[in-house]
C-alpha cells in the first residue's frame, strides 16, 4: 500500500468516527483532525494512526492492568471461544466461570465467598443496591431501600448507579432519577474545614457524618452505604486513619450493608487484590470490573458475603436480576490468565515497592505556583491544580474549563502522556498508569507535566 492510499484509509476512517460513531462523555467531534485513533497498545504505551507514542498514564481507564499487548491473554480468547464461546450463567454453569468465582472467593476478604458476575462497574453497583433491596425484603425488612454515598463520588451511569452518584451534573438531564439516596462529606483532606490539622481526627467526624446521616433518615430505612476505598472523582481521595474502622462500626450497629465500590481500586490498583485489604475493613458487598480482566474482555462482578445469600439458599426464593452475558466464559477465562500474570510477575508487590517512588516523583512538581496538592495511593495519584498556592484558592468553573478541557487535555496528550483532566470538583489531573510501570516512566510523567503546566500558568 502506498503512503497516499494509507493515508486516504486513515482519512476515511476518522470520517467514519465522525459521522458514525457516537463517543461516550465526549463532545461531538466537528472536524476529523479533532479525534485522535488509537490503533495499538504495547506495554505502558499507546500509538496513534499516524505512528506517535504516548505513555498510558491512565492505564486505558484505570483498567490495562497489566499492560498493552499481551498476547497470551488474546490466545486465550481464542483457545477459549473455539471451545465455548458462550453460554448463561441463567441456571447453568461453565467452567472458567466456576474457577473464576473460587479464584475471586479466596482472594476476597474473610466471608466474602458468592460471586455474580456482571459486564461493568455501573451493572455491579447497581447489582450491589437491587441484592440489599431484595435482602432486606426477605428477612423481612423491606423498609430499608436507601443507600448513602460521598459528595462527589461517581458510582456509575446505570439510573440506580446514577442516582448513587454525587455529581450533580451529570445527574440533572436524566432526572428523575431513582429515589431514596443521601450524600455525605468525602474524604477531602486538603480542603477539610474540621479539624485541618489532624488527619484522623477529619477521618472521625467524616465517618460520624454517616452515622448522623443514618439517624436522620432513620436506621430502619436506611439498607447501605457506598463508598471508593480511594474517591475517583473530585480528585483522588485516599480514606484518612481510622475511617473505615470507624465506618464498619457504625454500620455493624444499624444493621446497614457497607458496600466497598472497587470498580476503580480492586487488582492492584493500590498494591492489593482489593482495597479494603489495603485499608483494613471487610465490607459485605465488593463491587468491580475494570482490572479484573485489564481490559483485554468487559466483565465486573459482585461479590457477596455468605451472610447476604443466606435467604436465597433455602426455598424458592433466588436473586430477580441477571445479565445475558454476567459470567461469560470467554471474559471468565481471561480473567483467570490475567489473575496467572499478577501471581506470576508480583504485580501486587511491585506497585507496594514502587508507591512512594511514584509518589515522591510527582511531588516534585509542589515547587509549581499551579500545583496545590498531590495525593493518592498504590498507583493512582491526582493532583490538585489551584490559583494561589497560600490560600489554596480554586478556579472558576470557567477558568477551570479553559486550563483543563480547552488546554491541559489537549497538550498534555500532544506532549506524550495520556492521563486525565478531571473538572468533577476542583480542578485535578488523574494518573493512574499500568501496574507494570516504574522510575523511568515515572520520570518521563513528570517531565511531560512539568513542561505542559508551566505553559499552563500563562493562561491565569
């Protein structure tokens, strides 16, 4: 093929992206040039039709776990859809899914044991509401419906996921949504107006806002609470010490599920098969997806303590809710291949060696008038972006709209780094690159930030 009919097909291709595909929490693109095309992956890097390489710092979507391009895990599909390609989980069982729901039970924390499998983080959370709906009503509760989750948390785009979600804009042109859910304060350190100076004491009153939440709505209506180990959205925010703790008590004492959202924070994200492992708490209910498969095929789960499918074992009583493809044993089988590779090359223990590296090399950019705070944990950091570094004063939705979506998305991509501009909340940049990373492409995120935000500053 000529350089002129590959340019052409590449042409052709992007007018087709435009006219034909409808891109997902993204603005129409008005011109071809205006989408990039990804076309490979290979590592910790990304490539582009027209040849360029980008470090992946955001791994896909918090998701390539293990890296672009690993053929064994494509062998898989292939060995795997050639012998079963697919079949329900709707009163029948496969064998990759009955590994992958042992597998999953022993890596989950004590007691957590049952396994329904799911296509994606919104189809688990919205799982996680419609078992603890259906559990209370068993045992004979059924006015414990409403959950609790965090002021600006994401929790998914399915409408029960959504109405779970405390970003409002994102909720306003589906309205009404689904009734019954109550937000409490994040976990939000670096802007806490109680107790500013002490980090366990913010994580005591943030908790003990849950229980006062709890008692306002009543405990007998109130069935769970939702809650990231590490909040995604409004900016990266890791649990101080005790909350969790703190949390789980007051759940344990009315009667209210803790759901611990790890769409985002399960597989090595922070170091851990699952972040309540890495904070210390054993939630009833772990919601996931992402990194389960690292991408390769979509699938989620939710996984239940034993105490939960004890009204569904007896009788004729069984969970109303299912999914075509919940457990497919293609997705099923790369998962386990995908679980072989953490076990095999330590990814758990390389990203718990590697945190305060990664975490030291983005904090040098404090010495940057822009940027007010870095925080994270395991491989997953945001930073804070600010206008006066002394008073921590934030940006105007519109100054934060210009810096992040007008500029900062653009160039940073343009300079090499794929990460995340996030405006849900104060202006972040999100980095959460594939687990098999170290210094060296922690240093080029740095110099690639640092170059992209001092450009940044000439438009304050």
């Amino acid at each position: 093929m000529t350089k002129l009919a590959e340019q052409r097909n590449r042409t052709d291709l992007k007018a087709a992206a435009r006219d034909n595909l409808w891109l997902h929490f993204s603005p129409h693109p008005q011109t071809n040039d205006e989408l990039p095309m990804i076309v490979r992956g290979e590592g910790a890097y990304i490539y582009d039709d027209k040849g360029r390489k980008y470090l992946d710092g955001l791994a896909g979507l918090f998701t390539v776990q293990v890296g672009h391009g690993r053929t064994e895990l494509a062998d898989v599909m292939a060995r795997q859809g050639s012998e079963l390609a697919f079949f329900p989980l709707w009163s029948f069982a496969n064998k990759p899914a009955t590994e992958l729901a042992e597998r999953l039970a022993q890596l989950a924390p004590q007691g957590l044991n049952k396994v329904f499998f799911t296509n994606s983080g919104s189809e688990s959370v919205e799982s996680a509401w419609k078992l603890a709906k259906q559990y209370f009503r068993l045992t004979g509760r059924p006015q414990k419906h409403k959950v609790i989750s965090r002021s600006t948390a994401y929790h998914g785009t399915t409408h029960g996921a959504l109405s779970i979600t405390g970003i409002a804009d994102l909720k306003v042109d589906f309205e009404p949504l689904v009734p019954s859910t109550h937000r409490v304060p994040n976990t939000n350190f670096y802007r806490a107006a109680q107790h500013p100076n002490d980090p366990a004491a913010y994580g005591l009153w943030a908790a003990n806002e849950i229980e006062a939440t709890i008692l306002a709505e009543g405990p007998e209506t109130i069935a769970a609470v939702f809650l990231e180990p590490v909040q995604n959205a409004g900016g990266c925010f890791p649990p101080p010490p005790g909350y969790f703790q703190r949390v789980r008590e007051i759940c344990d004492q009315y009667d209210v599920l803790l759901v611990s959202d790890e769409v985002i924070c399960a597989f090595g994200r922070l170091g851990t098969y699952f972040g309540a492992e890495k904070f210390n708490y054993v939630p009833d209910i772990i919601t996931c997806a992402k990194g389960l498969t690292s991408g390769y095929v979509p699938m989620g789960a939710m996984i239940s303590s034993d105490r939960l499918f004890e009204p569904f074992a007896k009788g004729d009583s069984f969970f109303k809710h299912g999914y075509t493809f919940g457990g497919h044993p293609v997705a099923a089988a790369v998962a386990l291949a995908n679980l072989d590779i953490f076990g095999r090359e330590g990814l758990n223990q390389h990203v718990l060696g590697n945190e305060d590296a990664f975490r030291n090399t983005l904090e040098k950019l404090l010495d940057l008038p822009v940027v007010g705070d870095v925080r994270g944990s395991g491989y997953f950091y945001g930073i804070e972006l600010v206008k006066d570094k002394a008073t921590r004063e934030t940006f105007t939705p519109e100054e934060s709209h210009r810096i992040l979506k007008t500029f900062l998305s653009k160039e940073l991509f343009e300079n090499g780094l794929y990460c995340r501009a996030d405006d849900r909340g104060d202006p972040v940049i999100l980095l959460s690159p594939p687990l098999i990373v170290g210094q060296s492409e922690f240093d080029e995120m740095e110099q690639i930030l640092r170059h992209t935000l001092t450009a940044a500053e000439a438009l304050l």
